[in-house]
C-alpha cells in the first residue's frame, strides 16, 4: 500500500469532481431546458463546457478506484468532501456563478474541512489481519 499515491489520486478525483459540477452549473444556465434542445439555438461553448464536464466525471471516478486501492475507505471517504468546500467557495468567489458567501454556510465549510482534518490528523495504520482459530 502507498498512502502518498494514494491521496494524491483521492485528491485528483476531488479536483476532477469539483471541476465537473462547476462546469455543468455554468453550462447549464446558459442552456435551454432539455425539452427545447433540439427545436432552439443552443450555445456550442456550453454544450463542450458539459461535454468536457462529462469526462472529467469519468476521471474522477478513475482517480477515485486508484485511491481506493491505497487508501483506507473511511480516510478517502472524508478527502471527498472537500468538494463540496471548494465548490462552495469557487462558486462563491466567482461572479460568472452569481452565487454568494453567507456565514452559515461559510461555517459549515469549516465544519467540514475541520472534520476532514481530525480524521486525517492520527497516521492510518493497516488493520490488523487475525488468523482463524
């Protein structure tokens, strides 16, 4: 088990996931609703934007399969929900989403963040393996 190679793919599948969400909440607030895909314009860029989104998805889930191999389940679980954090906070911090930072929420991304860093603060040891009686 390699726990460095390990994290740095649990890590790329969070980059790769929060990448693909922001990309498909932009693409799909310039789209029309999918009933009138095929009888209005749509905008090209934003339908490679959701595309291009897509395939980062099946990235991240790769990245995720790699570190899984590696990494204790309940260690990597938590690294996932740092997506949410960083979704969070891009999506906040850029005007192109028109979203907007409110104390309740900014407080649950520390929640969030502080709980990934207590499980990850004691080094992960393999369990134990007991042989039968």
């Amino acid at each position: 088990m390699n726990l460095r190679r390990g994290l740095t793919f649990a890590l790329g599948s969070v980059l790769l996931g929060s990448a693909a969400q922001l990309g498909m909440r932009w693409s799909m607030s310039r789209l029309p609703p999918p009933e009138h895909w095929f009888t209005v314009s749509v905008d090209v860029t934003a339908v490679a934007v959701v595309l291009t989104a897509i395939l980062a998805y099946a990235l991240s889930m790769l990245c995720w399969l790699a570190a899984l191999r590696d990494v204790p389940l309940g260690r990597a679980y938590a690294l996932l929900s740092i997506s949410y954090a960083l979704v969070y906070l891009i999506a906040a911090a850029l005007p192109v989403f028109n979203e907007g930072f409110s104390l309740s929420k900014s407080l649950g991304v520390a929640l969030v963040i502080l709980g990934v860093i207590t499980i990850h603060s004691r080094p992960a040891h393999a369990p134990e393996l007991r042989s039968a009686p």
